[in-house]
C-alpha cells in the first residue's frame, strides 16, 4: 500500500481513501453537510420561524403555523448534533483501517532497508519519523475536513447573503481571501516551530526518560549524585523548547485574534448594509436574523478552526516529503525472510583480496584482505577496536554486499545466495546482543525462527549448558518470563542474559558460530571460562570468535591478527608467540588478567 513514489499533499486525502474508501467518502459528505446546516439551512430556518412568530403576533396566521418552522429548526439543530457523533464514529473507523493497513506497510519498509541505513544517522531519523505516519495522516485528514467544510461555510453564507444584498456577499468574500492567506501562514509558522521544538523535545524527553526516571540509571545516578545536573539539562532544553512553542503560540493566537476582529467588523459593516432593506420591507426581519445568525457562525468557524487546520495540513506535506525520502532508500531483497530450514553443508569459506569503505565513511576499513576458513575448525579475529573484526562479520552475514573482491562459501560467491540461505549459514552473538522480555522459552526459540522447537528439545539443550544452574532457581523454569514486563517478570544478571544468548545460538542449525565479543562486559576470568565452555559445546563445529582481548585464543586452531583494514598475522597461539610479533605484544600485556 506503500509503494515508491513522490507522495506530495494529495496524499493527505489519497492515503486515508486508499485504507477506508467509504468512511472517507461519508466523513467528507457529513462535513459538506455540517457546513452547510449550521449557516444556510438554519438562517432560513430561523427566518421562517421568526416571520411565522411576527405573523401570529400580528393576528396574520394561526398559533398553529409555528409547528413547521419550529420542527425545521429542531430538525436542523438534531442533525448537527447527530451529524458530530457521525463523524467521530467515521474518524474512529479510518483510524483503525489505517492502522491495519499502514502499521505493516511501515514495518515491512523499514525491515527491507539496507543495512547501511540502519547505522546512518540520517537515514536513521527518518525510520524514527515513520512512527507518526498514522497521527500525522489523522491530523491531515481532519485538517482537509475542517478546511473543506470552511470553504463552503463561506460559500453557503456567501449565497444567502447575495440573494439578499449582493454588494455584501461580494464585501465577505474578498475580505476573506486574505482571512485564509493569514490563516496559511500561520499554520506553515505553527509547523516549523513544532519542527524546530520537536529537536529540544527530543533533548529533554531522554534526560527525562533514559535517565532521571529509567530504572537502568538509578544505581549510578546515586552513587555520583548527578541528578540535579541532569536535572538542570533537562529543564534548560524543556525551557527551550517551551519558549519556541510559546512564540509560535502566541503569534497564532495573535493572527487569530486580530482576524477575528477584522471579521467582526465585517460582519457589523455588513449587518449595517442589510438594514435599510428590512426597513425598506425588501428583507424580512426573520431572513434578517438568519443571515445574521449565519454571518457570526462562519466567522467563529474562520477564526477558531483555520489556522489549527492548515498547521496540520503543513506538517502533513512535509511527512510525506519525509516520507517519499524514506520509501526511496535502497533495500535488501528477501530481508525478511526467515532464514531456510535447513541449512546448506558448509565446507570451507575464502576471502579474496575483499577491500570494502562503509558508504558514509572516507577510508578503507578493510584492504586486500585474504584468509581461509575450514569447516569443523574454531578460529580466532584479534586486534584493536578499530582494526575491522565486526566488519568482517557484517560482510560474512550479508548486512553489506559493496566490496571488492570476493567472499566465497564453497567456492560460490556471497552475493549469489538467497537471503535466507545466507542466514541459515550463521548464528551470531554480538556484545550488544537483544534481551527480549518475553518466556525464557521464547528467547532461545528465537534461535531457530524457521522451525518450531519442541519443549523437551529446548529443555535438553539447556541442561547440557551453564544455563541450565540457573532454571533450577526460577518459579516457573523455563516458561518464566524474563524482565519487568510481566507482573511475574524475573530480571536476569549480565552474566545470565549472557548464556541465554548463547544458548541461542546453539539451538540454531546454523553450521557456523560467530561470537563477536559478547563476553565483553565479563571479567577476564569468567570470559575465560565461558569461551573454554563454549568450545565445549561446539567442537566438530565451525566457529569464529572475534576479540580484541585474547581469552579465548588458546582454544582456536588458527588466530588471524587483523591490522588496518588486513591480516597481519596468522597461526596457532604457539606459532604467533614464536614470532614475537602483533599477538605476542597483545598476549604478554593482557596475561596478567588470566592468571
């Protein structure tokens, strides 16, 4: 429902009639008629009733000639209240339709972008901007509701009036050409004030959220006793962002205020022009009334709604220039496909020459690089931060396909695989790796997505692992839900969201095993008896571990030390302590850690 293409204002209408056509249709003819009653139909209605009651007064018609007139004005009265419950039903009904059919169009679109754009921050703000497409086409669609039934507010009153005394219509009209100008500017000024609020809000909202109230922060936030620093940082954006608001708030009330006067003195001018028509018996003091009453219901309907409306109608048009930006970013074909069931043999794994530059960044983060990896062998990436080991695995599990050279498994190149094959290829734990609050069950299952994984299946996998020390001591072993989410929410340490990490990886089919530093957070030691636990595990098994500290070197079959961007060493941990090189430096200052 999404598709590529430049979205521009017509889509503020187009969008909610392409999800909800008929409510859409409905919500627009009730605002036709909810513009037309509250002005045309009830100043005739009020005239027939008042020239009825001036008739009875004066003897010229029955008591009982007041009935229709007054059950025409009730009528009228009736329908504008039922007609405001209408169209909250309606707006309600496109609400839900909306979300039905956008909330995925939305997800899928971010879920197929490029990896590239997930860590460009750029591109990044705009994904973040997608969450306020449903609220921002709401905002639209009441906005070209409230607009369209101002228009022909103005229209219906612009009738009446000429019928009457056409000089006046003509008055109203032109005075109101520069009633909506005011109104359009106003609201184009709301919009970029918000926009530029919407920057300070951002600022304060994560001193509020992320640190002053989340729980995560509380133990250092009173062990340094920052609060009152954050605290100050908070109120300084809050104010910020307040005083924009509050220009932007004051220069629409002032526009508002100061049209409305213009508009009163219109209507005076004009109620003044249809004077000597009732006193020269050309008007009738009913149609007098009625247009009168019709004038002052238009004027509060330009005064009070326009400005608010085309503020949204702005910030419409310019999410969906946002949005055209965001369809238009490259994707991934087949990103979200499962990974296949199962998985191709895996026999041995070449880098060719791969050099490869992330697409925002000015230097190679890996030049020339060659190594080859055997199946059933436990391998080794060390180095600096820096030196390109994640980078490795990102182009390893296909997050990045612009490289140079060639990435080979089975002598096949990368590129050329499904998606999903691909990802059945590897199961990777990362040092920030996802603690999701859901059944402990759960989160190993997400290891193997693609197939359904019997309870006593996963209960054997965790017994035979550290993590099974730590079921024995929840309430409802494995079916305990992880985290404060839940009521009966148990909170697990690093240590242990750790091994539930691994432990899903291990139920993943996947032949080959990257861990890319997740034993980060762990103390040396515990490091090293958690890679001494996972080789374990894993022997017959291919397996990459990538660290920049060297716990777990001694467990591999061969260590390639990358260097800027290349290998710049390579072999057994005896055979690189021989050479008294990059990892001999490495091991001897980090050896005091493992002892």
């Amino acid at each position: 429902m999404l598709k590529i293409r430049t979205y521009n204002w017509l889509d503020i209408l187009r969008l909610p009639f392409q999800a909800a056509p008929i409510p859409v249709i409905l919500l627009l003819l009730a605002a036709l008629i909810q513009a037309v009653i509250p002005t045309f139909v009830l100043a005739f209605a009020t005239a027939a009733l008042v020239d009825t009651a001036m008739q009875i007064f004066a003897q010229q018609s029955p008591t009982s000639a007041i009935y229709i007139p007054l059950a025409l004005l009730i009528t009228a009265i009736g329908i504008t209240t039922i007609l405001d419950n209408v169209l909250r039903l309606l707006t309600s009904r496109i609400a839900i339709n909306m979300e039905r059919i956008y909330t995925p169009a939305i997800l899928e679109a971010r879920a197929n972008l490029a990896y590239q754009h997930i860590e460009d921050e750029d591109s990044w703000e705009l994904v973040e901007l997608s969450d306020e497409l449903l609220d921002t086409l709401k905002g639209g669609l009441g906005a070209v509701r409230t607009i369209l039934r101002n228009i022909v507010a103005v229209i219906a009153v612009f009738t009446l009036i000429v019928l009457q005394v056409w000089w006046a219509a003509l008055a109203l009209v032109l005075l109101s050409v520069p009633l909506f100008w005011l109104a359009v500017r106003a609201g184009k000024r709301s919009y970029d004030a918000e926009v530029e609020a919407l920057k300070e809000e951002r600022r304060y909202s994560y001193f509020s959220e992320e640190v002053l109230t989340n729980r995560d922060a509380v133990d250092e936030r009173t062990l340094f006793g920052y609060s009152d620093d954050v605290t100050g940082r908070y109120y300084q954006h809050f104010k910020a962002a307040h005083k924009i608001q509050l220009d932007a708030e004051l220069q629409m009330q002032i526009a508002q205020k100061s049209a409305s006067i213009v508009m009163a003195i219109i209507s005076v001018l004009i109620i003044l022009a249809l004077i000597p028509p009732v006193l020269s018996g050309q008007l009738s003091p009913g149609m007098f009334m009625g247009v009168v009453s019709a004038i002052f219901a238009v004027i509060e309907m330009l005064s009070s709604s326009m400005q608010p409306a085309i503020a949204k109608f702005s910030k419409g048009q310019e999410y969906l220039e946002s949005l055209t930006e965001l369809l238009s970013l490259s994707r991934t074909p087949g990103a979200t496909d499962l990974p296949d069931a199962e998985p191709i043999v895996f026999e041995h794994l070449d880098f060719r020459n791969v050099t490869f530059k992330y697409p925002t960044g000015e230097s190679e983060v890996l030049h020339n690089l060659s190594f080859d990896l055997e199946r059933g062998k436990h391998y080794a990436f060390v180095g600096a931060n820096g030196a390109g080991k994640t980078t490795i695995a990102k182009l390893l599990t296909g997050l990045y396909d612009g490289y140079e050279g060639e990435i080979l498994i089975n002598g096949k190149e990368l590129r050329s695989y499904p998606i999903g094959t691909i990802k059945a290829l590897f199961s990777v734990v990362q040092q920030d790796f996802a603690r999701y609050e859901v059944s402990l069950a759960d989160n190993i299952a997400l290891g193997a997505a693609a197939r359904q994984v019997p309870m006593d299946q996963l209960t054997e996998l965790v017994n035979a692992v550290p993590l099974g020390t730590v079921i024995g001591k929840l309430p409802a072993g494995l079916n305990t839900h992880l985290g404060k989410i839940d009521e009966d929410g148990i909170d697990l340490s690093g240590g242990q969201w750790q091994q539930v990490a691994l432990t899903r990886s291990l139920l993943s089919p996947a032949p080959i095993k990257i861990l890319d530093e997740p034993t980060a957070a762990l103390d040396p030691v515990a490091e090293s008896r958690t890679y001494q636990e996972f080789e374990h595990l894993m022997r017959g098994k291919t397996t990459i571990m990538i660290s920049h500290r060297l716990g777990s070197t001694k467990l591999a079959d061969k260590i390639f030390v990358i260097d800027h961007g290349g290998v710049a060493e390579q072999g057994t941990h005896d055979e690189l302590m021989a050479e008294n090189g990059i990892y001999a430096q490495m091991f001897r200052a980090q050896s005091d850690w493992y002892l």
